[in-house]
C-alpha cells in the first residue's frame, strides 16, 4: 500500500521521540526512524507497524554528516519526504563540585545537539525546495530561551538551533517549505531523569508530543511550552540581563552523567604531545 505521508524522526528511541512518533502513526504514514541503538529502534518500529505505519529505521549518529546525508537522500528518492522532525539531543552539565564542563560533554552537546540538527536538516532541504513542499521541525528547548547557569553548553546548543531554525524559515518561506522551531519546558524521560534539581510543571513525554504534533500540524514558526513556564521567560528576557539572572536561582541542577555515551574523547580533545621544530 503507498504511503500518504513520510516522517523522518532522530532521537526516535527516546522518551519525547517514541511518544512523538506515536502520534503521527496510522496507516497513512512511513516512518523513517534514526537513533544509534538498533535494539531500541526495532522495538520502537514493532510498536508503530501495529498501528498500520510502514517502518524503516537506520541505526546512525546524527553526527555523521555522510552516514545522515547518505541515508536520508536515498530515502528521499524513494520516498520523498514530508516532514523531517530532528529531535536528537544529549543533554550534561557542569562537572563535580561546580567545576567547569567536561570537553568531551562540551563537544558531544554541540556535535549532537546543533551540528547534528543541521546535518539532518541540509540532507533533504535542496529536495524539499525543488518540490516546494516539505517541513523541518528542529526540536530545541526553554533552556535556549534563557540559558540554565549549570548546562551552559546545552543551553547554548539550543539557542543556536533556535536561531538557526528562524533563519532557515525566512530562506525558505519564497519556496513553500516550512520550518517550525519546537522549544519544551521539562519533559519526564530518561534525558530528564537525569537532571537532579527543580523541574516546574514537568509533564509526561505523551502530553508533550500531543502539544508538539497540534503545533506541527498548524505549521507554526515558533511554539514554546509549558505557556506558564514559557510567558515566565518571555517576561524574564524583557529584563536587563544583571536583573533577570536574579531569577535564575530556582533553577540549580546537576546533570548525571549519560550512560549512554561512554565513548573514546574525540580526537583532538586530549592533552596534547608537547611538539618541537626538531620531531
Ligand atoms: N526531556 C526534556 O525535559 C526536554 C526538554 C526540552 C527539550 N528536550 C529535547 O527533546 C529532544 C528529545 O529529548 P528526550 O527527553 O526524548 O531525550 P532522550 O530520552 O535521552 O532521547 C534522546 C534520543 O536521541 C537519540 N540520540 C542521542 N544521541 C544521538 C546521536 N548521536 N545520534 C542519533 N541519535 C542520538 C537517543 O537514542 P540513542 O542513544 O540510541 O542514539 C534517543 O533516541 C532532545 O533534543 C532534547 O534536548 C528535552
């Protein structure tokens, strides 16, 4: 049977991607689903072939620009793409005691977290400009709103792809292609079970993808939740910045290490051999 309508989901194993995926499953839809963990994504696949989806999965690492390109211009000519949702992330924070982030979690954050985003975006925006239909939905966060003083690199993951969606949007609005930047408060996943600290008005990985699918279907440019959490750092950002720091004091957290990356540093993140002109 042919497909309506094909999705290609990253991070599609993880808690916001499962529930996500989950939304926009029927019998009218391919998935294309992207994560590292081929276990997860065959699990995650049986689960949304029950509901009459086609499914195919690719076990890759969003920051494998050639593996993300590859893979998802053969799937384009196949099947042309509708929606591209780039919703992989990896989330740390500063080290023990308040000490500096790590530079392997500082690389890791902004190679899966922004390059990433990016790799999976630029695979298939040329295709979807020629047809002149198509949606990118970059999936960033609050923190990219207003920056949490204990996950600097995250936050400043996330406001990179806040800007970089808003520019992608004004390119592409001549060609038909849309682009809609999705900005969550605290969602209950593994990704936040991590988070030690204050979490205001969390909410289930289900009610967020309810949220998330209504604002992709209504082809929004911009769409921050929860509304109280979200118009709280709207205000906050009218502020001097000296003056909107002050309350940034509830937000304390320690971020516990990600079992999921115990990978070698990448090259060029160790100390250095001291070199001579001589060697
Ligand atoms: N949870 C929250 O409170 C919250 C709030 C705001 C924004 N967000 C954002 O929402 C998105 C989903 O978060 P989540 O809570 O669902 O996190 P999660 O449960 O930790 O899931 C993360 C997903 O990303 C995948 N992933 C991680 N590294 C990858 C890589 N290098 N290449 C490909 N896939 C990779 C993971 O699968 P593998 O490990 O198998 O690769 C998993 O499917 C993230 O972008 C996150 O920053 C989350």
């Amino acid at each position: 049977m042919s497909k309506d309508r094909v999705i290609v989901l990253t991070g599609a194993s993880g808690g916001i991607g499962q529930a996500l995926a989950h939304q926009f499953a029927n019998e009218g839809v391919r998935f294309a689903l992207i994560s590292r963990d081929p276990d997860r994504l065959k699990a995650q696949a049986t689960g949304l072939e029950s509901k009459g989806s086609d499914v195919e999965w690719a076990a890759i690492d969003v920051r494998d620009r050639a593996a993300v390109h590859a893979y998802l211009q053969d799937l384009d000519s196949r099947h042309p793409i509708d929606l591209v949702i780039a919703n992989a992330g990896v989330t740390a924070g500063l080290g023990p005691g308040r000490s500096r982030e790590g530079d392997p979690e500082t690389d890791r954050q902004i190679d899966v977290n922004y390059r990433g985003a990016v790799h999976t975006a630029t695979a298939v925006v040329d295709n979807m400009r020629a047809r002149g239909r198509g949606q990118i939905v970059l999936v960033s966060s609050l923190a990219g709103m207003r920056a949490l003083p204990d996950m600097p690199t995250y936050s400043a993951t996330k406001a990179a792809l806040i800007a970089y969606g808003h520019a992608l949007r004004g390119w592409l609005k001549p060609s038909g292609v849309t682009v809609t930047v999705l900005c969550p408060g605290f969602v209950t996943s593994p990704m936040s079970a991590r988070h030690k600290g204050a979490k205001p008005f969390e909410m289930s990985a289900e009610r967020a993808a309810v949220l998330m699918r209504r604002a992709i279907d209504r082809k929004a440019a911009f769409y921050a939740f929860p509304f109280r959490l979200a118009a709280g750092i709207y205000l906050q950002n009218l502020l001097p910045a000296g003056i909107a720091d002050l309350f940034m004091g509830g937000f304390d957290a320690e971020i516990e290490p990600d079992p999921r990356y115990a990978e070698e540093p990448r090259p060029g993140s160790g100390p250095e051999k001291p070199r001579s002109t001589d060697e």
